[in-house]
C-alpha cells in the first residue's frame, strides 16, 4: 500500500477510534486475543462475465487488494476485526444482480461495492433500501438514480458530467452531426440522453439514431439502420462533419464487426461513452479493433491525477500483474470504496444501523487513489475531470489517451 495512503488512512482510523470510547476500549482489551476479531463481511457485485468482463475482473483484483492492505493495517492498529470479501458475478443482468444481493445479504453483507451498471443498481435499489444495505457502485452513471437519502453511493460522476464532457471533445475535433446508437438501459440510455442534450447546447446535430434492447445478440439489421441514417445525415447536409456516438458495453465488438462492412460507417469517426472505455473485448478481437483502429474510436474514462501518479501507480501495477492489462479508473475507485467501507465499519463498530450514516460521513473527508471521493446531495460524485482514450495501433493495437477534460475545457 502506497505509504501517504497507509499514513493518512492510519491517522484516520486513528482519530476515529479516539472517538469512539467503546470502540477503543474493545481494542484494548481484545488486542491480546486475536481469535476474537470480528467479521466484517465487505460484498460485491461485479461482472466477471458477461459484457462487462473487463471491469469486473480489475474490480475483483482491485477489491482483493483493498481487503489485504486494510487487514494489515487493522493489524498494525491492534483492533478487532478481519475483512473477508464475498464476490458474486452478475454476468451485466439486472435481475441476476437482484438476486445475489439477496445472497450475499442472507451470508451477513450489510456493504456491498457494486453493480457496475445502473440497470443493475436500479434493480438492488428497492431490496437495498428495505434492508439497510450500503451499495456502493463504481460505475452507474444514470442520473435518473440520482435520488437524495437512499442507500445507493457512487464514485462515478453521472451522465450529466460526461455528456458534458463528450459533447465538449465531439466540438474540438470538428464534429457537427452524431448519429447515436445505444443500449436501451439506464446507464446507457441516461449517456445518449446527456450527451444529445449537452451537444445541441453547443450547437450541434443529432439525428435519431439506434436503440436496442440490452438482451439483444443479432445486430444486423440495427446496424444497417444505423448505417442509412448516416447516409440521411450526409444527403441533408453534404458538408456535414458526421460522426457515430456509441453507448454500450462491450458488445460493441459484436456492432464493430458488422460496422465493418458498411463503407459509409468505416469511413466516418466513432465515438463512446465509458462502458466500453478501455475495453479488452475490443482491442482482443482483431476484426473490432482494427474496426476501431480505422475510425478512430475514442471513449471517456473518469480521469486520474497525473500529480498523484505516485499514490494510485503502485495499486494499478499490482492489479495489472494479476489481470494482465491495465486497470482503468472505475476500477481504481474500488479499492477507495473498500477502504471507506470499513473505517465507516469501524467507527460504528459494525452496527448496520448505523452504516449509511457512517459512510456519508466518511466519503466526504476521504482521499484516496481517485482523489477526493467528494459526493454531492444525491450521492454521487461531485466532481470529475475524463481521460479520452482511443484505439490506435503502433506496435500492437492498444488505448492511448489522446485528450482530457478538466474546468469545462478539452486539452491534449
């Protein structure tokens, strides 16, 4: 663990226990029985198949990590308790995600980082809330759960910001007409949604495009859609800088592969939004990436701290040691969640009543691999800056980053 991290979060849980009266007399006077810590049971949600596979992995990776750095410090601090994560796959299905929530509530998680995405989080919202669970997702974005008091936290900005963001790069690279296609879910429906309203604000074009249902697997005759509204947007306006804007998961390498075969669609930018931001299932499947490549698809990822390279480096290479790829933001603001996690445990002496309370609390004051976790009144993060990734081949074909967003402005 980075050591101003282990210093600061130290002091912290140091504090917290000079606070808590109980709470260190337990400590005290179990620190010479081990045997006696306490359980706390820090669950998740995440997406280890399905087309959120990539994000799931290096969540898993980044949550083994924060649960071994936090018992170490608990440890060192001499108090008594013991992390153990409890991990469920949800293969990217809202219902499924439903269900192991469930399942992980009857093994005793009262704090659950994850789902990934906000069809999933809408579906565990209404259990969640019943039962007092903390869920704490890295990546749902849809700003229609952005709702004040309930139980749902997350560390990623909503689309609202993004669409912002986007709309702000389709600009600078000359961009006047989109043509969108997108996944008909929360999340993804709330990036169109944004990022059309933040577009048209600044001037531009945007047609009506493609939605499809998220169970959908033939994407043959929407792409041909797609590919005529493209062709309707270039016969309005010949001089029209058109480009395709994608909201999707990582079924975009299924869209790439037909895209491909549309010289009208191979011929134009594309654009994404951050459910496919860094995706392996684009760049290890050679007909999408070299697809991707030839447009130059380009999508956001929350943004991280160049200055701070030094704190959340060391994290990301040991997650990219155990997934073999490099683990993006979202993934990053795992490990942040799992530490906020259990000091609001700690401090309540893991009293689930108390737990929502205690996280409030605490995320407001932390900072961590992703910079300062501030939330805003509904409980998503406050603020965010976007790193701009997009499919280049030099010697293989990879991200690179080629622009950012910060203060309302693009530079690259």
């Amino acid at each position: 663990m980075p050591g101003m991290i282990r210093r600061s979060l130290s002091l912290l849980l140091l504090v917290v226990v000079s606070l808590v009266a109980p709470l260190a007399h337990a400590a005290r006077r179990r620190a010479v029985t081990p045997s006696a810590h306490e359980v706390i049971r820090l669950g998740a949600l995440f997406s280890l198949t399905g087309d959120g596979s990539s994000l799931g992995a290096a969540s898993e990776a980044a949550l083994e990590l924060a649960v071994r750095d936090i018992n170490r410090e608990l440890d060192v601090l001499r108090l008594p308790y013991h992390v153990v994560s409890d991990v469920e796959d949800t293969q990217l299905t809202a219902t499924i995600g439903r269900t192991k929530i469930e399942a992980l509530y009857a093994r005793g998680a009262r704090l659950v980082i994850g789902p990934q995405s906000s069809s999933e989080a809408a579906m565990v919202l209404p259990y969640a809330n019943e039962h007092g669970i903390v869920v704490i997702s890295q990546g749902s974005t849809a700003s229609s759960l952005a709702i004040p008091g309930d139980v749902l936290f997350r560390l990623a900005p909503n689309d609202r910001l993004e669409g912002a963001a986007q709309a702000a790069l389709l600009h600078a690279d000359g961009i006047d007409t989109l043509v969108p296609m997108w996944r008909a879910d929360a999340g993804n429906g709330g990036l169109h949604d944004s990022t059309k309203r933040s577009f048209e604000a600044i001037g531009g074009t945007v047609r009506a495009g493609v939605s499809y249902a998220p169970a959908t697997t033939d994407f043959t005759a929407l792409v041909t859609a797609l590919g005529a509204d493209v062709r309707a947007a270039k016969n309005a306006n010949p001089s029209a800088h058109v480009a395709v804007y994608l909201a999707s998961f990582e079924e975009a390498a299924d869209i790439f592969r037909l895209a491909a075969l549309d010289a009208d669609l191979a011929a134009i930018r594309w654009y994404g939004a951050d459910g496919v931001a860094q995706s392996r299932a684009l760049v290890d499947d050679a007909a999408a990436a070299a697809f991707g490549v030839k447009t130059a698809f380009t999508a956001p990822n929350v943004g991280l701290d160049e200055a701070a390279r030094d704190v959340w480096q060391p994290v990301s290479d040991q997650i990219r040691e155990r997934i073999g790829f490099t683990p993006d933001a979202y993934a990053l603001s795992v490990y942040d969640a799992a530490w906020v996690a259990i000091l609001s445990a700690v401090e309540v002496e893991n009293d689930e009543t108390f737990l929502r309370d205690a996280f409030s609390r605490n995320v407001q004051r932390y900072w961590g691999l992703t910079g300062p976790t501030i939330l805003d009144a509904a409980g998503d993060r406050k603020t965010g800056s976007f790193d701009f990734w997009t499919l280049q081949n030099a010697a293989t074909t990879d991200w690179m980053r080629t622009a950012q967003y910060s203060g309302g402005r693009i530079s690259r």
